[in-house]
C-alpha cells in the first residue's frame, strides 16, 4: 500500500490547515534553494514546495499527489528515489523535503542523488529531528497518524553519516520551528540545528 496514495487529501490539505508552519519553512528554503537552477524534487508529493521554490522536476510514487503537482506546473515522473530515471550529472541541485524518512533505503535515495548531480551540484535535505520538539510530539502519536506510523525519524548526525557515505561534504544547516506542536506563530529561521524542529541539511558534490 502506498499511504501517500491512499491519503492524497489529507496529506494536501494538511498546508492549509497548517498556513503558518508551511510558510515558516518556505522562508527557510527560498533563502538556500533558487528557482533560476536547474533542481529535482524526490519525494514531490503534491508540488507544495517544488511549486513555490522553482524547482522544475519532481518524482514520486503516487500517482495521484504527482497529477496534483502537475497541475502546479511542475514536470512529474513517477518513480523511486532508489533508482531515479535520470542520467549521470544532470541537476544542480536535489531537495528531500521532509521524505527522507518514508523512503524504503534512504542511504540508496542519497547515493541517486550524489549520481545525477553536476559536479558542485547541491543537496538539500529538510527533516522534522528526531529529538525536537515535534520529532517526541510525532513519535508519541504515531500509531495514531496514517502517515508517520510509517515512519522513521533521523538525528542529524544520522544523515550526515549517510550523506557523507553518499559522498557529500555537509555544507550548512538552517533552522525553523521554534515553538511546540500547537504553537503556530510567524518565525524567523536561523542557522545552525538543536533548537528549531525543521532542519535544512545542505551539502555539496565535489569532483571525486
């Protein structure tokens, strides 16, 4: 069963549900990713951040969060971050926003992601940590979520570890989501990791 599949509609409107934690996020990730590259979104989902960052290819396998975001204007193609339909060194930059965590091999995901990106090409990946304060709030509940009940939330370190294998050099981390679950309040995002619950890893692909 794909849960993304099975759960489209609650997924999408969880945005607008949630109008101010997105945009919190969204202020974070238009500071590190630019529309004027060339970027691919694994684990696009329905195109809510592909669509207002400028990135012009997602992936993903459900189907129907793929026909939501190509109604956002982004070229979809259905697929597994585990083997992306991609030639060698084709992208400046890959985002893993907030999926990193439901793929079935994440280290496999970062290791696509090292191959079809141009030399000096960017990573980015955005995750809720593990040990935040929404990281506990999303383990406590999980049995009870159609979504997170599958899945598997990092530390930081944990996918710094597995970036790096991939090859990568951790550039930076950013931060947003400050306050506790319940809490939703305007922020500013800063850098660094171990206060907000969003984190942005970023990292880069040097010539081997």
């Amino acid at each position: 069963m794909n849960i993304f599949e099975e759960n489209t509609e609650i997924y999408d409107s969880w945005f607008d549900s949630h109008k101010i934690l997105y945009h919190n996020e969204l202020k974070l990730l238009k500071n590190f990713i630019k529309a004027e590259k060339f970027g691919l979104e694994i684990g696009v989902g329905t195109g809510r951040f592909a669509s207002k960052l400028g990135t012009k290819i997602g992936v993903d396998t459900s189907l129907k969060m793929l026909k939501i975001a190509k109604e956002r204007g982004i070229e979809i193609i259905q697929a597994r971050g585990e083997k992306l339909p991609f030639p060698d060194c084709v992208f400046d930059y890959v985002s893993i926003i907030v999926t990193i965590c439901f793929v079935e091999d994440p280290q496999c995901v970062l290791n696509e992601a090292y191959r079809v990106l141009n030399n000096n090409g960017n990573l980015f990946i955005a995750i809720i940590e593990k040990n935040s304060k929404y990281g506990k709030y999303y383990l406590k509940i999980k049995n009870e979520n159609p979504f997170y009940k599958y899945a598997n939330f990092f530390t930081i370190k944990e996918i710094e570890a597995m970036a790096e294998s991939a090859g990568f050099i951790i550039t930076d981390y950013a931060q947003t989501l400050f306050f506790p679950p319940g809490k939703e309040v305007e922020e500013e995002w800063k850098m660094g990791y171990g206060e907000g619950s969003f984190v942005l890893i970023t990292g880069k692909k040097f010539k081997k």
